[in-house]
C-alpha cells in the first residue's frame, strides 16, 4: 500500500491486526466510504483463512 509518501508492505502473513493498526494510521476508514473499507477487509482477511 502506498499512502500520501508512506508505504507499507503486506503479505501473506500479515494479520487482521496489522491490516487493522495500518487502516488507523492512514486514516483509510475516514478517507473512503466504509462500504468499500468493510469490503475491502472481508476480501483480504477471507484470503487469510
């Protein structure tokens, strides 16, 4: 992911966690309609289990 000149890297093994602290940092969830976050975090974390 690459926000506003920052970049994180996620893989394989991040967690729902991880994703979680990183959407909070960036501020995803204000910026986007929660709608599309909600989404966006049922594809990645189904791909985790």
């Amino acid at each position: 992911m690459t926000v506003n000149d920052w970049t994180a890297f996620c893989g394989s093994d991040t967690t729902a966690t991880e994703l979680s602290v990183i959407e909070s940092v960036f501020k995803l969830r204000e910026a986007q309609p929660s709608s599309i976050v909600d989404e966006m975090r049922k594809s990645l974390i189904d791909s985790y289990v």
